[in-house]
C-alpha cells in the first residue's frame, strides 16, 4: 500500500487528478489522506540503500548514520544509486556539491572511482 498525503484542498485535488490518470498493471492500493504530524523515521531506515554500502561511507567522509539524514551528498548519491538520477544528472549535481564546497574534489575522485566513472568528461 503507498499514501499520499495532502495540506490543502487544492492537493487533495491535484493528488486525486493524478492517481486518476495513473495506470498500473500491479496491484498497488493508494490511499489519499489529509497529513497530520510527520516523524521522521528511525537511522535505521533513513538512505537504506546508500546504509547497505559501508565503504562508502568513508568516501562520502560520513561518521555515522546521523550524517545521512541531512547530508546533501548522501541524499543525492543515494538517490543516483536508487537510479532516480540519470548519470549526467548525477554529475551536474556533483558539479554544483564541488563548487558550494559541500564535498571535496578528493571526495568526487573517490566517488567517481567507485561508481567506475572513466573521467569527469565522461557522458
């Protein structure tokens, strides 16, 4: 089962409209509820999928999984992994991460080393 849950009448609707138009071949039930309070998961659950890759952690220079829930690099390289960013998306991304400093040009080498990314340039 998957939720969506809305704050305004106008996201109920457009939440409605969508889930209306969408069409599976599984059998997925979705439910349309009015958010209430929202807890953040436990560390645990938090980048599962970037978790299940400890030695990454010490390329993304992180200490602990605290450090995935508000970090910026981890979110996007999890999401990369997950394969919701294309690899140019993921780059550019990159780029941006270099640039405001949020990573190291040390942490994108190691990073590109182990996705097995030939050179910067690369496409």
């Amino acid at each position: 089962m998957s939720a969506i849950f809305y704050h305004s009448e106008e996201q109920e609707k457009t939440a409605q409209q969508v889930l209306s138009n969408f069409n599976t071949q599984k059998r997925v039930v979705t439910v349309i509820e009015p958010a209430t309070d929202f807890y953040d998961a436990e560390l645990y659950h938090q980048k599962w999928l970037l978790q299940r890759r400890r030695d990454w952690f010490a390329t993304l220079e992180l200490m602990s999984p605290e450090d995935l829930v508000d970090g910026q690099a981890a979110s996007g390289l999890n999401a990369y992994v997950a394969g919701h960013l294309s690899q140019k998306d993921f780059r550019d991304l990159v780029d941006v991460w270099v640039r405001d400093k949020v990573i190291s040009n040390d942490v994108w080498s190691a990073i590109r080393t182990k996705l097995g990314f030939e050179c910067e340039n690369d496409e």
